[in-house]
C-alpha cells in the first residue's frame, strides 16, 4: 500500500508547459555567456527597440569588460564596436564599482539576465544601455499562429521582414569575420554537399594550386583527385557544382577573389567554365552559393557591405519550410532571396524556439 506521503500532490512532479523558459538568473555566469555567444547576427528586443548583435565578441580572459571587440548594430541604425559587460543582474554593475574603472570606459552594451534595463555610467562620463538577454526555451513548442495580413500593416510587414533578413544576413556573415583563406576554403568545400568528399576536395585544391596555370588544369587536377568517374559518393549531378566550387577556390587561392562581386559576374563564370568543355551547376545552386558563401565571404576579405547585393538576389529554390510559413501566416510568397531568407529567419529565430512575444503579430 502506498503511502499517503509519497501520493502528496505537493510532492507531486510537475511537467513544464511548452515553451517554458529557463530563469537565466538560476545560471552561473559562464552559462550566460554561452548563452550570449548563441546572438551572434541575432537581434535582442527591448520593448519597441532592437539590438542587433552582428558579433557578440571575443571573451576576454583577462581583467576588464566580458567581451572585447564585439560589433553591434543599435536601435538608431549605427553600428559600433566595442565591449560588452555582463552580469546576473544589473545590480552587479554597481557592486563591482564598473563605474569608476578607466577598463570599462570602451563598454557599449551592459548585458543582464535580470534587473532593471537603464543605462550604466561609465569612468569616461558617457553612458552605456543596458538590456536583458532572453532565457533559453525548455521545451521548444508551436503555437497556434494567426494570419498575418489582417493584425498587420503592410509597412511594419516590410519592415520587420527587412529585420529579419538583416538578422539573417549577419548570422551569415558571423563566422568569416575572423576565417583566414584556409578556413574560407574550407566553408567554400562544405557547399559541394557530401560530408566524405570535404577533406579530399580541400587537400586537392591546396595541390593543384602549386602546379595549375589556368583554371582549366586546376580543375581537371581537382576531378582527377577526387575520382570522379568512380567514386561512390559523386554522381555526375556534382560535376557542374565541384566545378564552380574549384574556379571560385582558384580565385580565392590567388587573391582574386574580390573580382567576383555581382551575382551576373558569377554567371559569366559558368560561361567561361562551359567554355571549357566543363559541366556547370543549376541557376538556383548559383543563387545559394552566391548568397550563402560568396558574399559573405567578399565583405569578410574586402571590408565592402555586401548586404544590398545579398538581399536583392533572385529567389532561388522555394524551400518547403518556406511554403509552410507562407501558408500558415497568410503572407505572399517570397518575390526574392532576401525576403525567403527572411522567411526562414521568421521560422528558425522565432518560431522554432517559441520565441512568439517577439513576433510581428503578438507584439
């Protein structure tokens, strides 16, 4: 028999809702800071006001600021670099007298997990805002969405859609930002598609390059190494890709990769390749190489925003996540690659996460 204490419903386990969220405050501050390394090209809202957060920064091991070099787009539009403090609860800013420290004077962003959201003095005399990171999600869940169209203008659509493609567009440009020309090409063998032909693609464009003259021989030298015709792991339907792969690496490997610049520039490439006698990828493939590699690579070896260009791509392929989002919310389809890539930032930055108080439509 069972006894009456151990049937308490007191004591009884609780399961957590959907969506439940974690206090951050219940975390140590390292956990934070994992936490806060997740919002690279993510945006933090406060009330009506949106920080983007292009690069959350290097973690500092030594004395001062959390975070050096972090890169941050505020509400007003500017974009500054600069360090990033941050603390369980605003209280700590004054407890460990940051204030008054010359080491903190570079500060732009005073990060909390709870706490009141005003701005910090700083030893300099200005002044730094503070915002709360959002908790992480328990237990991700989807609620029931509500068509878009008749809650929302068609301005403040537009405009939160160009939100989030920016927002997109910076978690894409993140991790160039700090790749040298091996890790570039190591992303750039990441978009041949199957995982076994990596190493060997990148080892055979690193060989090629020191006896290739042309692009012609680079390339043939690429197919040779990686067996074409024989290997298991490439069909034919990779040839046109592994080729466009193996003309832009060959750029890149002799500097000339701020040369291709335009999504047209990255036609006529297929053109020379054609040219070749060599098989050239699908349109929509160029699409996402240029939008998902090219330009966010040029902007990281050239210092150019490559932001208009990235957005005013064509569309590309209609990815079904996108049809779903589209339908789901009674939006239009997407007319171009930015306004999908908006989409998808819709479905995996707030959707998926349950992240619904910073949707267009419950805000």
């Amino acid at each position: 028999m069972r006894s009456s204490r151990a049937c308490s419903p007191g004591r009884a386990r609780r399961r957590p809702p959907d969506n439940a969220r974690i206090p951050l405050t219940s975390f140590n501050e390292k956990d934070i800071y994992r936490h806060w390394e997740t919002y690279g090209g993510r945006s933090i809202f406060t009330g009506r006001k949106n920080y983007l957060i292009i690069s959350p920064g290097k973690r500092n091991s030594g004395g001062g600021p959390d975070y050096l070099h972090a890169i941050i787009r505020f509400p007003d539009g500017t974009r500054r670099t600069g360090d990033v403090e941050i603390h369980k609860t605003t209280a700590g800013w004054y407890q460990h007298r940051h204030g008054t420290d010359s080491q903190y004077g570079n500060v732009i962003l005073h990060v909390t997990a709870g706490g009141n959201q005003g701005a910090v003095g700083l030893a300099n005399g200005g002044t730094a805002p503070t915002v709360l990171l959002p908790p992480p999600v328990l237990q991700p869940g989807r609620r029931p969405c509500h068509p878009v169209t008749p809650a929302v203008s068609p301005g403040r659509l537009a405009k939160f859609m160009r939100l989030l493609a920016e927002q997109r567009w910076y978690r894409r440009l993140n991790p160039y930002l700090t790749l040298d020309k091996g890790g570039l090409l190591w992303l750039l063998a990441e978009r041949s598609g199957p995982g076994q032909i990596r190493e060997v693609l990148l080892k055979s464009w690193l060989e090629a390059a020191s006896s290739a003259r042309a692009p012609r021989q680079f390339i043939k030298s690429t197919l040779a190494a990686l067996e074409f015709r024989s290997s298991p792991v490439i069909t034919s339907d990779r040839a046109g890709r592994i080729n466009l792969l193996s003309a832009l690496a060959w750029r890149l490997l002799r500097d000339e990769l701020n040369t291709v610049d335009e999504f047209e520039k990255l036609r006529r490439l297929t053109v020379e390749l054609t040219a070749l006698d060599l098989a050239v990828p699908s349109r929509p493939y160029l699409i996402e190489i240029a939008g998902n590699w090219l330009l966010p690579a040029l902007e990281a070896v050239t210092g150019v925003s490559r932001l208009a260009e990235w957005h005013d791509l064509p569309r590309g392929w209609y990815y079904s996540r996108v049809r779903l989002l589209v339908a789901r919310l009674g939006l239009s389809p997407p007319a171009g690659f930015g306004q999908q890539q908006a989409l998808l930032e819709w479905d995996e930055s707030l959707c998926q996460p349950g992240n619904c108080p910073a949707c267009i439509i419950a805000a």
